[in-house]
C-alpha cells in the first residue's frame, strides 16, 4: 500500500490567516486530494487562528501547530510544500528538493519577498500565486516541469536579495 502524500503548509513566524483559510477551502482540498494527498501538516505561524481540523475532502489527516524552533522535519518529509513567501522559508524548501507552491501576501506594502518568489518562479524552481490564484495553481500544476534547485545557487539567490533591497 502506498504511503499517504503529505502536504506541509507553513507561514514562517509570519501571521497569514488567509493563506491558512484558503489551503482549507473545501475546493482546494478537494483538488489537491485528486492529485494524491491525503494528509495535511498546518504551521499556521503567530495567529489565534484556529482552523477546522477535522479530516474532510479525502484528507484523513489534517493537523496544526503555531511555531516550533525549527520546521526542517516536516520540509523533509513532505511531498509538496505550500509556503508564503519568506525567503527562509522558500529556500529551505528548495535546499530539500521539495515541490513549492509560494502564496504571496498581496496585502503586504512593498513586498520584498515577492520579487524572490517571481525570480525563483522564473528559473523554475517553484510555482508562484496568491490566495486568489491557488486553486489554479493546484489545478494545472505539474511538479515535473519543477527544475532541482541546486545549492551552488546560493550567491546567485544572494545577489538577487541585495539586489531587491538595494544594496548592489
């Protein structure tokens, strides 16, 4: 029997109660069901959120959890990662080789971090949405047109931060 596909969602220390809203809609889970996951790992960051755990939509686990010191055990053992766009976050993603979906806080004033998010969407090696374009996401995606990021980037991951933050 095929173990169950877990999907691990995180915020970082972050609050984004919407992205943890929009992860549990019935129709986002119901697509991500179709594409194999049965099991869903929420790291719903510093909130008084208290989503609805209850398994549903064919997920028999649904779990959740604020802030933990560190969140790399579930990065390793996810088979997809739904993350917002913190560049922590992100490249630890990417340093596990996991299949990244980066949700993009549009509510935030000049968001540094969606300008990694687009760069690393444009070198393929994530999906990049908001709350509003998830579920379309979920629907078209396809991890294997996802290229490995390798580690040797890092100065190049480096270079485009200064560049955002304007220290080049």
């Amino acid at each position: 029997m095929k173990a169950a596909m877990t999907i691990f969602v995180t915020v970082g220390t972050t609050k984004f109660d919407k992205l943890i809203e929009t992860v549990m809609k019935d129709d986002i889970l119901m697509e991500l069901n179709k594409r194999g996951y049965s099991y869903l790992i929420l790291q719903i960051g510093n909130t008084n959120l208290m989503p609805d755990c209850t398994p549903r939509c064919g997920f028999n686990n649904i779990e959740m959890f604020n802030l933990k010191p560190s969140i790399n055990e579930y990065m390793k053992s996810a088979d997809l990662i739904i993350s917002h766009a913190g560049a922590g976050s992100c490249l630890e993603a990417l340093e596990a080789n996991k299949p990244l979906i980066v949700v993009t806080n549009d509510l935030l004033m000049d968001n540094h971090q969606s300008e990694l998010a687009e760069q690393l969407h444009k070198d393929k090696h994530l999906f990049q949405c908001t709350c509003d374009t998830l579920l379309q996401v979920c629907k078209t995606m396809h991890l294997s047109q996802l290229e490995k990021f390798v580690d040797d980037k890092s100065p190049k991951i480096a270079k485009i931060i200064d560049d955002i933050m304007g220290f080049s």
